[in-house]
C-alpha cells in the first residue's frame, strides 16, 4: 500500500515507519522536521494518491496544554482536519492516534464502551478530533480507525515524561532521585507494540470502529522504580512526594481485546521493554 505518514519522525511516527517498512509499503513520510506543516491546508494538494493516512501530528505533552491551551487546541484540530480531507480526496482509510479520554474510571479494566470523560486540555482536544473522524464517516464515507493509547514508554522516548526524566536523572550520574506520588498506577504500552497496532489497522476492514492500545496491566510509580532499580548496573535511591498534578487519574487499566480481534497483540512485558531501554542508555 501506499501510506502517509504524519509525524513520521517522531517517538512513535519512526517506529511506525519502520514496521511498515519492513513489509514493503510505500511511505510518504510528512513531519514539520521535513518542511510539511500539516496545519497548512495546502498541503491537501501536495499528497499523491494514497490508500492510508496515518496521523500522529497531534501535540501530546499534557502540562504543555495547560500553559499554551490555544495552540494545543489550533494545532491538533487543523492537523486532524487536513488529514481527513486527504483522505476524503483520495478515497484513503484515516488512522488517527486518539489518546486515554476516559478520566477517572468507572470500572476496570476499561473498554472502548466505557464513557468519554476529558479531563484536560490535551484530552478534550481528542475528543474534539474523534468526533471529526466521526462526521467525515459520517457523510464522507471516509473509513477510520481510532486508536487509543495508554501510556506509551520505550527506547528512544524524551521529554518530561517518568521513565525518560529517571533514566535521564541516572545519565546524569544522581543517586538520588525525588519523585512524586509513588502510588498512581498506569498500563503502560510499549512504542514498539504500539506501532504494530497502527500497522495492524492498515488492514481493518470496519469503516470506522475505535480500538484501545494498551497491554491489560497496570504498574504504580514505585513498581516502575523497584523494576528499574532490579535490572540497573549500578541501584540508585527514590523518594517520594505528594502529587500536585491537576486532575490526577489514580489508575488506568485498559482492555485491548477489540483491537487483538483485527490481529494485533503485545509482544512485550513491562519489564522487558524497562530492560531494553536500560540496555539502549548502557544504564
């Protein structure tokens, strides 16, 4: 197939690109990195015929969306939009990459049934994006496939996130690492299994459905610790404080079995894919 692919270049657009690679798909990669702003609606003309659109543009740093709302909001919605009017174009399936919208939840684990609840910026402008996907369907026809991510982690990862800011501390030589609350408990979804969930929905037959990507597990802050300090060449110390982030969600816990129904499954424990990154940083 012939595949767009938005945000190619970054933490989970280069392992996407790499799977998809791998079983000889054409790629037309698009990243700001390259010159293309999706933003642009110009671009709808720059896109040769394809058979997929998969979108991975989107900002996605949760306390960002808090300091600069309107460009979280402005980016993601124009991005998501321009995607969807490639495809009603060229007759080309959307797979567009969603996130966790389900707030606190109500029961565990958590399905696609469950109730969307938004419970910050960064969500809310998910929800505002699938409910395009949802109209393009719609009245366009144009077939999508909604991915939800839970927490994504694995090698290659930056930013402000838990795992990459205590494998940076550890670069850095502190033997000493502060966090916060030790008990919130995440399901945490490796990059690499995570890709394979966008390949995998090149292939869905459904004209619009919405799958969760997650592995069926949950592990609390300190547990991440205790199984980084377990495989760690040299143990450091963690200590512990009183979250103060907005809203937090105390667990999440997701089903996955809709989307291991088009074929798709994990291929790594947490603990393997900590080993991995330990291993990738000689940590």
């Amino acid at each position: 197939m012939k595949i767009a692919v938005a945000g190619s270049d970054g933490f989970v657009g280069h392992n996407v690109c790499a799977q998809l690679e791998a079983k000889g798909h054409t790629i037309f990669k698009i990243d700001i990195t390259n010159g293309m702003d999706l933003c642009d609606n110009a671009i709808i003309d720059q896109i040769e015929p394809i058979d997929c659109f998969i979108h991975l543009a989107n900002l996605v740093f949760v306390p960002a969306s808090y300091q600069d709302p309107e460009k979280f909001y402005r980016i993601n919605y124009l991005t998501t939009l321009n995607a969807l009017e490639i495809c009603r174009k060229h007759n080309a399936r959307l797979i567009y990459a969603s996130s966790y919208i389900y707030g606190s939840p109500q029961y565990l684990p958590v399905d696609e049934n469950h109730p969307v609840c938004p419970f910050n910026p960064y969500a809310q402008t998910k929800v505002i994006c699938e409910k395009m996907c949802e109209g393009y369907n719609r009245d366009f026809k144009v077939k999508v496939s909604i991915l939800r991510p839970f927490n994504i982690y694995g090698v290659g990862q930056k930013g402000m996130l838990l795992i990459p800011e205590i494998m940076g501390q550890i670069k850095e030589g502190k033997k000493e690492i502060q966090l916060k609350a030790a008990s919130p408990r995440r399901d945490y979804v490796n990059v690499v299994d995570v890709a394979g969930a966008f390949v995998a929905c090149t292939e869905d037959t459904n004209d619009y459905n919405v799958y969760n990507v997650c592995s069926g597990t949950s592990v609390s802050v300190r547990e991440v610790t205790e199984i980084i300090n377990k495989h760690l060449k040299e143990k450091v110390s963690f200590t512990f404080a009183e979250s103060d982030r907005p809203n937090e969600v105390n667990e999440t816990l997701g089903s996955c079995k809709r989307l291991e129904s088009i074929g798709w499954k994990n291929t790594l424990t947490f603990e393997e894919g900590i080993i991995e990154i330990l291993k990738s940083e000689n940590l």
